[in-house]
C-alpha cells in the first residue's frame, strides 16, 4: 500500500468507533485526467458532518492560469490567476469537490472583516489564503479555490463592474474544473485539474457572492450549489432605485477601484470610458447596459438558466446592497423550483461569519457536506428560512415572506394620520429639499419639507414581512422631480444600530481550523452594536419622476422582515430627500398629492385593527440616540 494510502487508512482508522465512514470512491481509483466525475472523497463523519482527517499544513499549494476567451476586446484570451489548495493525501488517490471564492478584491481591498489579502512568498506561492474557507474546509476533504476575477490581481483584461468579462472570466475556471477547459502553470505548460471531481461550490460576500450568482445564471456545468452574502443579483438595482442614481459614474470607479494594486499593467481606460458613456446616468433608466448585468431577467444571464441549490444570506439593514437584491432572487429561484435556503439577519453589510460565527460555520459546513459530498443530513428538509425578526430573536419558517402575512391598506390623511379604512379625498402639499436631512424628515412636528402620516398606537405586536410599497398622486412643476418614501417604526426599543453595519470588531478572536506559520486561521470576534433608540427606519425608497405634471407611481420599498412591539406607531415620510441618491431637482418645487389615490400597503402577520390614540410628541424624537440612522450618502463598494 502507497504512504498516501496508510496516511488517509489510519487517519481514518484513528477516528474509528466514533464516526460513519463515507468513502463512495475508493483510493487509487480515480477516473482518466480531465473527465469529470461525481463521485466524493472519502471522509470521515463526526455528529453527521466531515471530519477534519487532512493535513492542511502539508496540502497542495498550486496557481494556475485558466484560459477564457477575450473579454476585453485585445485580442488576446484572458489567463484567470487560480490559486488552489487541496489535500495531499488524496493526489492521486481520489477526487474532491471544491468550495470557489472567485473576487475582485484579493490584492486590492482585501476580504472580511481584517481586510485579509493573498500573501506570496518570494517565488511567488500563495503561503496565505484570505478568510477560513482553506483552513476549515480543506481538512474536511474539499479543494478550496480563490479565483481573481479578470482585470484584478494577477488576472489579465479589464474590470466589468458585474458584466460580461466578469462573469465570463469566473465562469472559465469552473468549466476548467469540470473537465472543459485549459489552464497553464507559471511555466506555460498545460495542466488538468485531475484532482477534481468537477463539483463546485461557489460561497463569497458582495461583489464575490454577486459573481456566485451570475456565473449561476449561466447555467454552467459543474456548478452544483452558491452561497451570496450581502450579493447583488441585478447591478440596476444596486446603482439605481426605480430611476433614481445612487452616484454618478459610479460602475467605472468601482471597476476602477477594484483594479488597484493588479500586477499586470493594463490599460483599461477604453473600456472605464465606455461604461461612462453608456450608464445611462442622465436617465436612470433600465437599458442595454443593465440588461447585461441583471442576473435575474437580463440579455446575457438569466434565472432561468440556473441550475445550481442556491442558499442566500443577508443583511435586513443593509444600506449598500440592498434587500431587492435578495428578496427579488430569491423570489424568482422559487419560480424556477430551484433548491433554496435563506438566512436574514438583522445587520447591515455584514457576512455571518462575523455576526454568527459558530451557528454560520455548522449550517454551512452542513449544507456544503449535503450539496458536494452527497451527504444526507436533512438540512434539505428543515425551515428553509432563518429570520432575525430583533436582536437576537431568530424564527424559522418553510417560506417567506411569511406565510400568514397579508397585505393591508392604510390610507393617508390631511391632518396626518394613517389608518385602515376610511379614504381622503383632499391633497397635501411639501416644498422640496434636496438638503433635507434624513433625522430631520423622520422628527416628529411640522415641516413644510415632508408630509408625515402616523398611525394611532398599536395594542398588539405584528410583524412586516415582505416588500411594502406606496402608490403615490403626485403632481409637480419640475422638468424631472424625484421622491424619497420612508417607512418609520416610532417607538423607543432596543435595536441592532445603523451604525457600522450594526457590527463591532472586538479584541478577543476565534480559531477555525488548523494553522500554518502564515496562515493562522484565527479572525477578531465580532459583537452586535445593540442600543436602545426613538426609532427606526424600516424601510426606503425612491423614484425618479420625468416632466412636469400628474405622477401615478407606485414606490417599491426595501424589503424587510421585523417584529414592531405594542406600544408603537407606524409613519410614512414623503418628501423630495436626496439620502442615498443624487438630486435630480434642487430647487423649492411644491409637490401635491392626492390622497384619494395615495396609499401604504402592508405585508403584515398580527392584528392591525387594533390601533389605539397616538401618543407620540415631538420631544418624542427631539434627541435622536447615536446609531438611529445610517449614513445614506457615504460612498460605499460592495466590497468587504
């Protein structure tokens, strides 16, 4: 028997009397080179999950070049930097799956929380992966991937800012390590991904989980199962709300800032130039651009292409990539009968890893054993949804939203008031102001720069699941107008801040998985920012409103699921607010509306019929608590 073979039978051996084997393959039976394969590694299973029985020290440390067509327009195919590691022990012997995170960011602004990037040593070997996935997985019997996406690291072509030369570069290396494609080492010879049985899991936050779910809506083999953190699966939806822009320029200074610190001299201004020319910032309007970059019903890419189990996770207070992008997804996977699991939290911009670490890592461990390694431990039959509905008060349910909730209809009223039932016929008018602070617009008292409609105070808890949206009557003089909505739970409670993403870093840490002198594996412990404040926004949105005159408009809200206590009163603020996106008309514009045809609908579970006097004052939110409000207007990149 060969030292791998006795290395992997004692390991295993050791560990006997106390774990299941599962080993579909044996060793020394691994199938020709290139072929794919679905068979899995062996492995040992501890409480029903993969033991670590692999030496991360001693794991294959390699870098490949993936070919990919060219995808910026030079002619010359693109070579996609991959940086691999993958057990020892098993070269050879038998084939693994792979955990892929493919990103923009590892030599640039780093990955998670401590800004972690790629570590070569003098020869150029990759001697530090960022984030766990290497150290926790690899022991397990998985390869890991880190893949730089193309015009970043040390990947040639030019940054796409979610289009095709993203998407395509990404989509490469997956084909690759099912068997269709070439890749080349630092040495320009050819090298076959032998060691995988072309099963790929594709797990990273923001624009890395944007990529998982673009390279989904390829419908691409080998793909198995993604997970996106805080992901973006329409690039419209991040840049734009309902025509409204979130920034100027924005695609080409993202792509821009992305780029930094590649090791391969490019020049991409042709193309940063392009995406100006064709944003479509001086309309917000949905085009051709968008198009190729909307995951879920674009030109290029589509839901109905995918294939892979998607388990999606998000942050309810995130004010960078916003809800749509999960709700929406999420909503039309399940049209398609794709496989899905979904955890909310009640965070921003934060990857679960830091907010829940040890809950995280099990549920994610488990579902990577269920989708790679074929290993029947039922997370495919528990709740599908996990739903931080307040701090630290989870509930799980089979959909969402919610089964029980319903949508109700509170009408608006000229002397302020919002309630089920009884419609006004009359208008009420606001002054624009595109100045107009957010803490300002939701203050309880008059301002002639906003209409404020509260509801009486609630007897009994509810719960808002789901998207809210306002139709709206508005009427104006300005050659393009614009409107900010904003849903307001009123009422002093603890909550999750919105500042910092709801996250502080701490000075303790944690250790997931085996280390090496480079690669420690240990990460700072993050804590809830919890305080006690006068209110919360619950959800926003805009609209862009183009000519003078009558507006019928529906506003779509972010999505959201949170519980509102008894004691509480509901508002809706309307105004001409500029908070997260660009001002469109800056001028003292008044804006009517029609509140015979201006409503709020509801997607609420409690009764709401039960509304008692409003007692709120404007003392009530004079002083507004630090972390009340996040900050709307800072630049952000879907980034760490």
């Amino acid at each position: 028997m060969r030292r791998k073979d006795l290395l992997v039978k004692s390991r295993i051996l050791a560990l006997a009397g106390s774990v299941a084997i599962a080993a579909p393959l044996a060793l020394g039976a691994a199938t020709s080179a290139g072929a794919a394969t679905t068979e899995n590694p062996p492995v040992a299973l501890v409480d029903g999950v993969t033991a670590p029985i692999y030496d991360y020290a001693d794991a294959i440390r390699e870098t490949v070049w993936v070919t990919a067509p060219d995808l910026d327009g030079d002619g010359v195919d693109e070579r996609i930097a991959t940086d691999i590691i993958r057990p020892r022990e098993l070269d050879g012997n038998a084939r693994v799956p792979i955990i892929m995170d493919a990103s923009p960011y590892y030599l640039s602004s780093g990955r998670g929380n401590e800004a972690e990037r790629k570590v070569y040593d003098a020869d150029g070997n990759l001697v530090k992966f960022p984030l766990y996935y290497d150290n926790y997985f690899v022991p397990r019997g998985y390869a890991f991937v880190a893949v730089d996406m193309a015009g970043t690291a040390r990947s040639t072509g030019c940054t796409d800012e979610g289009g095709r030369s993203d998407i395509e570069s990404v989509k490469a290396v997956v084909e690759w390590l099912s068997g269709d494609g070439v890749a080349h080492d630092a040495d320009g010879a050819v090298v076959d991904a032998d060691w995988s049985n072309g099963k790929t899991g594709m797990i990273g936050k923001s624009y890395d989980g944007t990529l998982a779910n673009g390279v989904a809506a390829t419908g691409v083999d080998g793909l198995k199962t993604i997970v996106p953190i805080s992901a973006i699966s329409s690039w419209y939806d991040y840049n734009r709300w309902q025509g409204a822009v979130k920034s100027f320029n924005y695609p080409s200074s993202l792509s821009r800032s992305v780029a930094s610190n590649r090791t391969i001299a490019t020049d991409c201004s042709a193309r940063l130039n392009w995406m100006n020319d064709n944003d479509g910032d001086e309309t917000g309007a949905y085009t051709d651009f968008w198009a190729e970059r909307d995951y879920r019903e674009g030109t290029s890419y589509d839901v109905s292409k995918v294939t892979a189990s998607v388990f999606i996770m998000h942050g309810l207070q995130d004010t960078n990539v916003k809800t749509m992008n999960a709700s929406k997804w999420w909503d039309d996977l399940g049209e398609q009968g794709v496989l899905r699991k979904m955890w909310l939290t009640r965070l921003g911009h934060v990857d679960p890893f830091d907010s829940e670490r040890a809950l995280w890592v099990d549920t994610l461990h488990r579902w990577f054993d269920h989708e790679l390694m074929d290993i029947d431990n039922g997370i495919d039959r528990e709740p599908a949804v996990s739903v931080e509905t307040a701090p630290n008060q989870w509930e799980q349910s089979k959909t969402w939203p919610i089964a029980s909730a319903r949508t109700q209809t509170l009408n608006l009223h000229a002397d302020g008031t919002l309630m089920l039932g009884r419609q006004d016929r009359s208008t009420a008018s606001y002054i624009n102001s595109a100045s107009l602070s957010e803490a300002n617009a939701v203050r309880i008292g008059a301002n002639a720069n906003r209409l404020q409609f509260l509801t009486g105070t609630t007897k009994h808890d509810i719960r808002i699941s789901g998207t809210p949206t306002v139709d709206l009557d508005l009427t104006h003089t300005a050659p393009v107008g614009q409107v900010s909505v904003m849903l307001v739970d009123y009422g002093v409670m603890d909550r999750v801040s919105a500042s910092g993403d709801g996250a502080q870093t701490l000075s303790t840490e944690s250790c997931w998985g085996p280390a090496t002198a480079t690669d420690d594996a240990c990460y700072l412990d993050v804590a809830k920012r919890i305080s006690s404040t006068e209110l919360q926004v619950v959800a926003r949105g805009w609209a862009r409103l183009d000519g003078a005159g009558n507006h019928q408009v529906t506003v779509e809200l972010a999505a959201n699921d949170v519980v509102v206590p008894a004691g509480h009163q509901l508002g809706l603020v309307i105004s001409g607010s500029r908070n997260g996106v660009v001002a469109v008309d800056t001028a003292a514009t008044t804006y009517t509306v029609g509140l015979s045809g201006s409503k709020l609908n509801l997607p609420v579970s409690g009764p709401m019929a039960g509304f008692g006097p409003g007692r709120l004052t404007e003392k009530d939110t004079e002083t507004l608590s630090p972390g009340t409000l996040a900050d709307l207007d800072e630049t952000v990149w879907p980034g760490n």
